[in-house]
C-alpha cells in the first residue's frame, strides 16, 4: 500500500511540476537511481602570453589628415608561445562617410634593424563612417623585438598599386 501512495504521488508530481524534480523526490526516497559522483574534470591549460611592452607611440600617423578622423580605440601587442609577437589595433571612423587609409608595420629585431618581409608592404583599408577597424598582424619572425605601425593617407600610386595587387582590405560591414 506504501508502494502504491509512492507511486501515485511520483506521478502527480511528474504531472505538476516536471521529470528533474520527481528524479530528485524518488532519489530523496531512496526508490530512484542514486546520482553519480561526478569525476573531476582535468583543467585545461591556458598558454602562457608574455604582453609585449605596447604604447600609442608605436602607431605613427603620417599626415594629420586620417588622425583627424581615425580614432584609435584599442591596442593589444602580445608575445606568443611561439615567440612570435600579435598585434591588434582597433580604430573607429568617427565620419558618417566611407574613409581610406594605409597602413604598413615595420618589424625590427633585437638590434634596432628593420627584418625584410612580404608582409611589410602598404596596405590600402576602407572603412565605412561610424565603424571600427581592425588591423591584425603577426611578426615574421621569432627575433622581432619591436615594431611601428605606420598609418598615413592614400597616394596615388598606393591606388594604382592596389588596383595591380590583391593588397585591398576592406572592413565595415
């Protein structure tokens, strides 16, 4: 008779108030499956990232014309596990208009002379008004110990050499 008030009581709770409360009710009396113990996770471990020394000082703005629009929101250098340095610059049109503008990163090692790479060509980036920019980069190599980015205004021949290359980035969705 006991067996059967259980019953009909898991039930109408089953009904009212859902199948995890009923589990835990027939757990609680001891007529359900007991919960398992849960093993312990293995943590995952996070690589360790060395911030590189960083500062505003290290985007040079070539003519005052893209600083007058060209706000720069964010900065992040980072020194990889695997020696390489990341950079991430991120910057807001502050126009209500579509803008241009170039950008280069020179790359120096432990000496203070520039490493040659393909990377370290001008770039032409557009950006529509009111969006943010995002200009990522990873060094050459694992002996690069500083850089600058160089930000400055379109030439014409940064224009004819876009048109010839596929060196266009183009950002603001």
């Amino acid at each position: 008779m006991k067996g059967v008030l259980y019953i009909v009581l898991g039930v109408g709770l089953f009904l009212f108030t859902g199948c995890t409360q009923v589990r835990q009710l027939w757990q609680d009396l001891g007529l359900g499956p007991q919960p398992q113990q849960q093993q312990p996770q293995e943590q995952l471990q996070r690589p360790q990232i060395a911030l590189v020394q960083k500062s505003y000082q290290d985007v040079i703005f070539e003519d005052d014309i893209v600083k007058d629009w060209l706000i720069l929101d964010s900065f992040t250098a980072k020194k990889r596990n695997d020696k390489l340095i990341e950079l991430e610059l991120i910057g807001i049109n502050r126009l209500s208009s579509a803008k241009q503008f170039t950008y280069r990163i020179d790359w120096y090692d432990e000496d203070g002379l520039v490493i040659k790479s393909i990377l370290s060509k001008w770039k032409i980036i557009s950006v529509e008004g009111g969006r943010n920019v995002v200009i990522r980069a990873i060094s050459p190599r694992e002996n690069a110990a500083a850089y600058k980015i160089r930000v400055g205004t379109p030439s014409q021949e940064d224009e004819l050499r876009d048109k010839n290359t596929n060196l266009k980035e183009y950002q603001g969705e």
